[in-house]
C-alpha cells in the first residue's frame, strides 16, 4: 500500500496535469489502511507517508501528504463503523476545512 501511494505521490508531484487528477486517488491507500486495521496502524501509515513525501518530493509537498492523509482515514473510519453518507460528508468537509486553514495559519 504504501509503495502504491509512493508512487502515486512520485506522479502528482513531477506531472502537473495528471497530478491534478491523481490527487483526487491519492486518499484511496489511507482509506484501505483505515478499513482493514486499526487506527493506530493507519496514523502509522500516515507517519510514514510524511516521511516518504520528504524524501520523494520536498517539504512544500507535506501539506499534501497530511490533506490526503487524514482526508483517507476519516472516510475509511466511518466506512468501517457504517455511519450513514451524510455524516461521512460532514465530517470530510470538516477535516478538508480543518487542513486547509491549518496550512494557510502556518504560511
């Protein structure tokens, strides 16, 4: 899973074009991770696509890891929990929201 998201990462940065289209596939890894295991494993995830972002792209590339990031584990926690769609829209918009404030307060 995290060699998919790599590479996918690898995309969205060096193709602008594409990049605009993978951006929207990039959260589909952390979804998986949060339906099949625990929490824990997908913040892990997390913690190690940041760090795969650093090495691949560049520091400016974080904010993106982060968006998508947390953007998968939400949608796949209400998934796993069977929440109902309008609750899992609600708090997507939320966190989407949530990080971009976030990354405009630290620039």
């Amino acid at each position: 899973m995290l060699a998919l998201y790599s590479i996918l990462l690898f995309l969205a940065i060096q193709l602008p074009f594409i990049g605009s289209i993978l951006f929207f596939i990039l959260p589909i890894p952390f979804i998986l991770i949060a339906l099949k295991q625990n929490m824990t494993w997908a913040f892990g995830f997390l913690f190690i696509a940041c760090l795969l972002t650093m090495i691949f792209g560049t520091i400016l590339a974080l904010p993106v890891a982060l968006l998508t990031g947390f953007l998968g584990i939400v949608i796949g926690y209400h998934l796993r929990k069977s929440h109902s769609t309008i609750k899992i829209y609600i708090s997507t918009v939320l966190v989407v929201l949530a990080c971009i404030i976030v990354m405009f307060g630290g620039s």
